[in-house]
C-alpha cells in the first residue's frame, strides 16, 4: 500500500515537471538517422531538461529534452510536454503536434512503424501549474498523421502508466497502480481493440519489450516475464545486485520507493543483453551509473561515468532522471 501511494506522488511530480517547455536547438553536422547505440538523457542538475545523449560517442546535434521519458527509432525521438509531442529528427529539425483534448502527457512510446505514439494523459484540463489527479490518468494511441487520440485503457479512477509498445506488434502494454489490488500490467491489442492479458502485481514504470516481443523486463524488480502467458521466466535483481557491487559501486541508500533506489533501462536489440542505469555511491559520492548485463544477470558492465542527479527532479530519486534506450 505504501509503494502504491508514494508511487502515485511520484506520478504527480513527474506531469508537474513534463510541463516545463523545452528548447530545442541544432548544431555541427546534420545526420541522416540516429546510429544504432545506448541512448539516454543527460540530467541538468540547475533544472528538470536533459540533453539527448549516446554512449560511446556523442550525437552532432544537441537535443533539449523536457522530463521525464523519450522515446527513440532511427529517424525520430519524441518527448512530450503537457498538450505537444516534440519529435525531433537526426539533424535537429524538430516537428510538433498538438494533441487535442489531451494534457500532461508522458512517457511517449512508438509504435513499430513510427505513425503512432502511446502516451500517459489526462483528458481534464487543468489550470497552468496545477498537476492532474492521478486517478485521471489514462492511456492513448496517438495517430502522428493526425493528431488524434484513442483511449485504451478502461474507463476507472485507477491511475495507468508507463505504456510501451511492442517492437514488432500493435500491443501496448502498461502498468495501473491500484491502492486495493497492487500495480498490474495490461496487454491491449490495438488492432484487436482489446486487452489480451493481465499479469497481476507484476507492474511498474520504465518497462521494456524485447525485440521479438516474447519478453518483458520489469527494470525496477529485474523481473522478466513472458508475454505470451505472463508467467514469470526470472528474478535478477539480486544477482544483479551483487554484480554491481564487483564493478566497484554500491546501491545508494535512503533514496527512492522504499528507501530502494530506482532501475531503469531496456533490453538489447538482440535480445542477449539489458542496459539499465541505478543510483549508486562510492567513497563520498553519489550519483547514477549506465551499466550493461547479459539477459541471465551475469557479467554486470560500466558504460558511463558518474552522473550528478538532483534529487528535487525525480522525488528523491524515484525513477531515472536518465531513461537508458538500447536500439
């Protein structure tokens, strides 16, 4: 219950936040598409904003970012803010769509052909500054072509969150966070116009599809489920764990849900593989970490330096303030 209702806080500060405006700007030499790679945000510690970044080697174009996800293919990355979605090409060149009837939108995620987005909203208009009522919260299918939502999940006062497309599929799946019940996972087939299965306390934010959509990882317990039958196939969270530590780093304490840091991240394009970056700390200093894995837990890996994070922009370290993309 406690998890529950912090988590819903969390949600409020994050559509506060989603509200600030962005700034996009270009320079250097364009790009045709983005090159495949680890992408992520790197955090503004003065305010909420990141810039779009790759690890190994940085991007020509610099890309502003508002909180608190973004989603990436090789033509396009989008974030949205409040009513807007921002898609941004390799070059800079930048594109909105006002989405009517739709406010506080997060979490963009694409579809497999890039036309559409699904996101997290509030159909209820809200005053400049004042943040939705969690329970508003809901999921849509947005037609990039025209701007139009759908509403796919059921009509309740239970938040839904964090929606992720499948990578080959028209199925989104998403989280709803019940007070009563717990936070769940939902499979909704858009062409079917229906939800195709439920996976009970298995939900939360930041979840990602393997590429060939048999797989669900659950960043934040290093669950992984199958999403044919929602059984689960492994627990990696403590063997993970342990791995970390043999990097050198050690989980941060006193922050997050629960006094647990937040996880966050994705799979591989083939599959084998996680990125995921988690609030750690060493000798004095604290921050978050980018990390690889092997999809087993083992062989856990350092890709990034240590990022500085003010915790005022995620609630205490709540979720990631760097949202890691592997494509």
């Amino acid at each position: 219950m406690f998890k529950i209702i912090l988590f819903i806080a969390i949600s409020v500060l994050v559509l506060a936040l989603s509200c600030q405006k962005p700034t996009t700007t270009s320079a250097l030499a364009p790009a045709a598409t983005f090159d495949k790679g680890i992408y992520y945000r790197t955090p503004n510690f003065q305010d909420p904003t990141a810039i779009l970044s790759r690890v190994d080697s940085p991007l020509n174009t610099q890309i502003v970012m508002t909180p608190v996800s973004f989603d990436i293919r090789p033509d396009s990355a989008v974030y949205a803010n409040d009513d807007t979605l921002y898609l941004v090409s390799p070059d800079g060149s930048k594109k909105t769509i006002k989405v009517p009837n739709l406010y506080q939108m997060a979490r963009p995620a694409f579809s497999p052909d890039g036309k559409r987005v699904a996101v997290q909203a509030t159909p209820i208009s809200h005053p400049p500054g004042q943040t939705a009522d969690p329970g508003e919260l809901k999921i849509f299918v947005i037609s990039l072509d025209t701007g139009t939502p759908v509403q796919i999940s059921p009509p309740s006062n239970v938040p839904n969150e964090s929606p992720t497309w499948f990578k080959q599929s028209n199925k989104v799946v998403y989280s709803s966070f019940s007070a009563t019940v717990g936070v769940d996972l939902h499979v909704y087939d858009v062409d079917k116009s229906q939800e195709i299965l439920l996976i009970p306390g298995a939900g939360w934010h930041g979840i990602a599809v393997s590429k060939d959509d048999r797989l669900l990882l659950v960043p934040n317990s290093m669950r992984v489920y199958n999403l044919q039958t929602g059984a689960m196939v492994s627990d990696l969270r403590s063997v993970i764990s342990a791995g970390i530590v043999q990097t050198g780093w050690q989980l941060q304490t006193g922050v997050g849900d629960s006094k647990s840091p937040f996880w966050d991240g994705s799979w591989s394009p083939d599959g084998t593989q996680f990125v995921f970056d988690v609030a750690v700390q060493r000798n004095g200093q604290t921050g978050a970490v980018i990390f690889t894995t092997n999809a087993d837990g083992s062989s856990v890996v350092v890709k990034t330096n240590l990022f500085s994070l003010n915790p005022a922009f995620s609630n205490n370290l709540n979720f990631s303030q760097l949202d890691p993309r592997w494509f």
